[in-house]
C-alpha cells in the first residue's frame, strides 16, 4: 500500500474540510448541525480509521516483501 495515496486522501479529506469550515460559516442552522454530525464527522473518522489501517497495512506488506523477496 503506498504512503502517496495515504498522504493524497488526507490532503483532499483537509481539503474538503476546509471547505466545509468556509460553507459553514454562512450555512448556520439546524440543517447544517445535522449535515456535519450525520457526513463531515462520519467521514472523517472514517477516512482517520481508513489511514490507520492503511498504515498497518503498509507495515505488513513491507515485511512480506523482505521476507519473500
């Protein structure tokens, strides 16, 4: 598994929440509270949870390599 693409979702998931801190700040009610809670939060962690197993996979797949290779 490659680190790029760990580091390029992070950078777009940042990316993306940046633009959401912008949209937040004029789209203020209770759609919007929703809207975070049930999306942004639910992505974010899944996108911390998906960069973690990312990590641990990286880690397994370089010692498959050095040890078959």
């Amino acid at each position: 598994m490659s680190l790029r693409a760990r580091n390029q979702l992070m950078a777009l998931t940042k990316d993306l929440l940046r633009t959401w801190e912008r949209t937040r700040s004029v789209w203020k009610d209770g759609k919007a509270d929703a809207f975070e809670r049930d999306y942004i939060k639910e992505l974010e962690s899944s996108v911390n949870r998906a960069v973690h197993g990312m990590e641990k996979l990286d880690v397994i797949l370089k010692k498959v390599r050095k040890d078959c290779g």
